[in-house]
C-alpha cells in the first residue's frame, strides 16, 4: 500500500471512530427539506442534530485531555478530530441558515482549535489538511474576521512552510503586501488549478457545475448526503469561488441559484 492510501487509510479510521462514537451516545435524525435552508438535501431538524452532536463530541474529547482520560499519544489525534468538528459545526451552521453572526463565532472557535491542534503534514501525509486550510481562510475572507484572527490562520500556516498558489491568492486579498504572493503552484493542482483565471459568472458557473464536485470525489465527505446510517454530512460549498468572486468584484447575480455556491456568503 502506497503512503497516500495509508494516510486516506487512517484518516478514514479516524472518521469512522468519530462516527462511531456519535452515533452510539449522540443518535441523528434525518426527515424532509424546508424551504428556510440554504443546503438542498437536508433540513433544520437534521441540522440541529448535527451541530448539537458535534458540539457534544468536541466538549467529550476536550475533557479527555484535559482531566487525563485519553493517553497523551492520542492527543494530537483527538486534537484533529476537535477540530474536524469545530469546522464542520461551521458550515453545517451556514447550510441551515444561520446568519454571518453565528458562523463567525463558530469560526473563531474554530480558529483556536487550528491553532491548538493543526501541524501541516505535507501532500502526501496531509490528505484532507489543505481543504482545512482553504476553508478557513475563505471563512475568514467572507465573514470579514479581524485581520488579528484571520492572522492566526495564516501564522500556522506561514510556520508550517505552506505554499499554495490559490491560498497565496486569498490570503494576499485580505493581508495586501503583509502577505506577498511567493506560490507558483498548487498544492491540489488536479481540482485547484482550474480557479487560475476564474474572472467571470461564466467562467465561475463553468468551475461549479463540470469541475467542482467531480473533482472532489476522493474527500471523505464526497457523497455523504446519501448516507443515512452514519450521518457526516455538513453540506457541499466551494468556499474557493466565493472568495474568488468577492476579491474579485464579479457580478454573480447569475450564480444565486447555483448548488455548490454559497451566495449569501459573499452579499451578507
């Protein structure tokens, strides 16, 4: 087994102990769409289990560590899985509705989970770290954080030696010249070199409907709407093209109806 399949490998083990703990302490329910969401496939009721859940599996696995209960050597994993959580309680706080006040909060908080348990692996150990890193700072572009907070993303980034063309991009948006543009490739080229000259509703609805998803299909969350038996889906958004439309100035009134794009987030 190559070294990329071992790392999808555990880091699928990992969801899956997650999973399972959720689901024997923290039952979800499922039921019909509203028309108050954001996210298409699921509703508020499922929402609320969800981040309800999420919470629960951060405050178990934090006091863990905290009062010794996990062994030291599973720290840093709990301290991934915290912040898997923390981030995901975020999007899924968007894809249910909530407004840019809630999902700043849970972003900061996420933000400090970053900080707490974060360390850039590289490609190929990281598998699943880069798209953490992007949503983060599309997350903290679109709901305007202080440049202080947003800092605190891009510190570990700039400790861990990352370099990436299209968070160079993003971050260099919200910084200016306190973050020069140094990357010249993609750490996820396959997907995120087709973001490189996104300038237009057409060229952005082209990325959304042909590109996006389709190139998603190895993340772990990729079709996690249509399981209802372990219930990890938070929803499906291209952080990256709201980013890329608010830097930008696109006109995106074309895009509102767009599944993957999360439109409220740039005009909030």
């Amino acid at each position: 087994m190559d070294l990329k399949n071992r790392t999808l490998g555990f880091n699928y083990f990992m969801k899956w102990m997650r999973v399972q703990f959720n689901n024997l302490y923290f039952p979800i329910k499922d039921g019909h769409l509203t028309k108050t969401m954001r996210d298409r496939n699921k509703n508020t009721e499922y929402f609320n289990s969800f981040i309800g859940r999420q919470e629960r599996t951060i405050n178990h696995f934090t006091e863990s560590i905290i009062i010794g209960r996990a062994k030291i050597e599973r720290h840093p994993q709990l301290k991934l899985a915290i912040l898997s959580a923390h981030i995901e309680k975020t999007i899924a706080l968007y894809s249910m509705g909530e407004a840019k006040s809630s999902i700043r909060m849970a972003l900061v908080d996420s933000i400090a989970a970053f900080e707490e348990g974060f360390k850039w692996q590289g490609k190929e150990l990281g598998y699943g770290q880069y798209e953490e890193m992007l949503w983060l700072v599309c997350l903290g572009l679109l709901c305007d954080i202080p440049a202080d907070d947003f800092k605190r993303i891009t510190n570990i980034i700039k400790r861990d030696g990352v370099k990436d063309k299209l968070l160079d991009f993003i971050i260099h948006g919200k910084l200016g010249n306190e973050w020069p543009v140094t990357a010249h490739n993609y750490i996820e080229p396959s997907l995120y070199k087709n973001t490189d000259n996104l300038s237009s509703a057409i060229e952005l609805k082209h990325y959304l409907d042909k590109v996006w998803y389709k190139g998603q299909k190895d993340a772990e969350w990729h079709d996690s709407h249509l399981d209802t038996e372990v219930n990890t889906y938070f929803g499906y958004w291209a952080w990256e093209a709201a980013a890329i439309v608010k830097l930008k100035g696109v006109d995106d009134s074309s895009l509102k109806e767009q599944k993957y794009y999360p439109y409220d987030a740039v005009h909030w």
